[in-house]
C-alpha cells in the first residue's frame, strides 16, 4: 500500500496533491492570511471546503464548462479555485479586466463570497451577456459523501488572463515541481492574486506539491514578525526593491504566464531554454536572441485562438537533438556558458511587463487588432499596434488613443507609437524590435 507522501508524489492533478495533503497531516497548517479577516486553514479544512464547493459546483455545471472566480479575499480564492478543478471544470482567475475576460472566455457561473455577491451582480448587469449564475463559496454546505471524478492530467485546468492561455493540469504541476527546488528554506510568502500566474503558483501549486504551509499577505509591512521567509518574484516587479528588503530568501525569477509562471531563476528551472535567431536557428552562449522554452510546463496554447496558438507554442528549432515543440516567448536574453539567462529587458519600462502594454495599447481604440511593446536602447518604450481588416481611422487618432490610455494607467510616455495596417505586424516581440531597429516605419496617413 502507498504511503500519504508516495500519494503526493504521485499526483497528477492540485486537488488529487490534496487528497493526499489531507491524508497525511490534516491538522497541520496549510494557508494563513494576514490582513483584514485574517484566518487559518490546515490541509483537512481546506479539503473539505474545496469538496463542499466542487459538490455545489457539480449540481449546476456540466463537465469542461468555465468557471469565473471573483473573489478578493486570498483563503476563499484558494478555495475556489481548488473547487473549480475537483468539479473537473476550468477555473478563470480573473483579474481587473474583468469585462473583457468575461467576454472571450464565456464562463457558465461565477464564484463570489456571501459579502460580494451583490456587487457581482451589478458588475454581471453591465456585460452584454446575461443569465451567469453567482454561487457564494463561504456559503455552500459541507458535503462529506462527494467523489471526485477522475481528471486526465492533460485536460485544461485553467485559463490565465491576458492572453487566455490554457494550462492544462499536468503544466502547473509539473512547473511546481520545477519551482520548489528554487525556493529557499523558511515560510512561504505570496502578496500576489491567484489572477497574476506567480501568485496562483506560490499560493496554491508549490505548497500543495510539497507540503509547505503558505503565508498569504496584502502588505509587505507585516512580514517582518514571521522569521525566516522565502518567495519569488519577477524581474518586471515594481516592488522589488521593498520585497529584497523585506524577505530574507527572494529568488528573482523570469516568468512567462505561456510556460505556466517560472522559467528561470538564473539558470532554467528544470526545462529547456534556447536563444534563437530569426531564421530559427539556436544561437551560440553569449550571443542575444529570442527565448524559446521547451518542458512539460508550457501551456497548451491560447483558447479560441489556433492559428495564434500554433506560431507561439509549436516552434520548431532548426537542428534540435529530438522532434519537441518549443515555445516562442518574444522577449529577448542571453545564455552565458555556465547556462545561466539574462533578460535583455528586465528594467523594462521601470518594472512594466510588454503584456500589461499591450493589453491596454489593445483596448485604448476599436480599430486596433493586435500589438507588441518592446524596449530600445536606454529602456525606452516603442508600441507597434497593428490595425484591424478593412479600418483606416483618421491619421493620429490611434496613436493618440495608445499614448493617452499608456499615459494614464501606466504613468508612461512612449518613445513611439507605431500604426501598421492589418497584416503587417511581426510575428512576435522580438522580431518586432529587430524591425523596428532596421527602420520600420508607418504606412503614410496611419501615424
């Protein structure tokens, strides 16, 4: 017979991880959150309300169906989102672009708390969709004859805002097994959402693989009365500086949400790492090119985008040892010869992540289809945006839009904006940047 922690070591899925967890040391701390309604759950807790709330789930969904999750309080969103993946349905963490999330994924219900769920309703009231069902995850009953079904490991588990990338079960648990040798010892720390990919690894995924508890946190102040403390963080956090201060073990990581969250701390966390010319052609150490990640970690693609999904995750490098598909992640580093990486542009934009910009540089003008930011030399910032089929909006109302919608939720003054007509835009970031370095210029009358 195996034991509770051969169980774990097992697992293919969060909650079977927590199964075991349960098993083994029911009574022992899982989560605690320190801030407004601060509270504690061991593995037992935790377990039994992920079941109540899968078993609520279960009466009102049909397997596969999406489940949004609109809940701020860190415990409850932990508990949603493993209740979400025991009912076997996709989790969408969404973050503060809630509408437009809402309107790409389509999810079945929403999950709120009992404080909450009027506001979700009158946020629910604004989309142009109706009829979403709100349930309450502190308010569920206990339910203590469920059974769970079986998961395969490669279905989806959840998909990962902006972008809508699909992270099948199998990814975040093998990315967390990735992570854990990286973390230092000491407590756990995570002050980010489970909506932010690093935060959805160190608060729920990396504590269920190994058992460590984790401290969830809204502040950096209080952290000085917890002792020894280890986490991670990403090159492009605007905290760095106070989290180096505050946690004893930071380990600064390169996080791509397509690779489920970590990458690299350094050297690669136990997956595949190349440096790529444009031609697809692995680059020498030492030389800059494009990062392709290879490992069981990379996602499978983005939702109800293919033709998106099959240029960025099914890369195929000239010369590989073995047939792998690779990841394109369109950003720019360098392997040295000990197999240690440096992000190109990891003082990108005084800590802004080239997604965050596009994702708003996307939603500052109806005619825009697409767009790619990058930095240039003195970590500037250049936004190529590339306009939709058959729309030629007067010349310098798009650039307008983008420098104002970067200018106020960003606080951030472009170097240039460029407006190309559909088609145009290059495959990814980093051929972006070399285009644009060689000269690329707007069409006459789109700037």
């Amino acid at each position: 017979m195996l034991t509770s922690s051969e169980r774990a070591a097992g697992a293919t899925t969060l909650s079977t991880l927590l199964t075991a967890r349960a098993a083994a040391s029911g009574t022992e701390r899982a989560l605690t959150f320190l801030g407004p309604e601060g509270t504690t759950v061991t593995w037992a807790e935790l377990d039994g309300r992920v079941t109540a709330v899968a078993a609520a789930l279960r009466q009102v969904t049909e397997p596969g169906q999406r489940v949004a999750i609109l809940v701020a309080h860190p415990v409850e969103q932990v508990v949603a989102f493993l209740g979400v993946l025991r009912a076997g349905l996709v989790a969408i963490p969404a973050g503060p672009d809630r509408a437009r999330v809402f309107a790409d994924a389509e999810p079945a219900i929403v999950l709120a708390t009992s404080a909450t769920v009027a506001a979700t309703r009158r946020f629910l009231s604004t989309l142009d969709t109706c009829g979403h069902r709100v349930l309450a995850v502190d308010a569920v009953p206990a339910a203590p004859g469920f059974t769970e079904d079986p998961v395969p490991a490669e279905d989806v588990a959840y998909l990962q805002y902006p972008g809508g990338v699909m992270v099948t079960h199998a990814n975040v648990v093998a990315n967390a097994r990735q992570a854990a040798p990286v973390l230092g010892p000491g407590t756990l720390v995570s002050r980010l959402s489970l909506s932010d990919p690093l935060g959805l690894l160190l608060g729920v995924a990396v504590p269920l693989t190994t058992g460590r508890p984790a401290v969830l946190v809204e502040r950096l102040e209080p952290l000085e009365a917890l002792g020894p403390l280890t986490t991670l963080a990403s090159t492009t956090d605007p905290e760095l500086d106070r989290l180096r201060e505050a946690v004893g073990q930071l380990r600064v990581c390169y996080r791509v949400p397509e690779a489920t969250a970590l990458v690299a701390c350094g050297h690669p966390a136990g997956q595949r790492v190349a440096i790529v010319d444009p031609g697809g052609r692995r680059l020498p150490a030492g030389e800059a090119g494009e990062i392709w990640v290879s490992g069981p970690n990379v996602a499978r693609g983005y939702w109800n985008r293919p033709e998106e999904s099959s240029r960025v995750f099914c890369a195929i490098l000239a010369g590989d040892d073995e047939p792998r598909w690779w990841l394109r992640t369109g950003d720019l580093g360098v392997l040295d010869e000990a197999g240690e990486l440096s992000i190109l542009d990891e003082d990108f934009a005084a800590g802004h992540h080239p997604r965050d910009l596009e994702a708003t540089a996307g939603e500052a003008h109806p005619a825009i289809r697409d767009a790619a930011a990058f930095a240039v030399p003195g970590a500037q910032v250049v936004l190529v945006v590339e306009l939709a089929s058959g729309i030629v909006p007067p010349r310098g109302v798009v650039e307008r839009a983008v420098r104002g919608a970067l200018a106020e939720r960003h606080g951030l003054t472009p170097r240039r904006v460029v407006v190309l007509s559909a088609g145009a835009l290059p495959g990814n970031r980093a051929e972006c940047r070399e285009s644009y370095l060689a000269g690329l210029s707007t069409p006459d009358g789109l700037r």
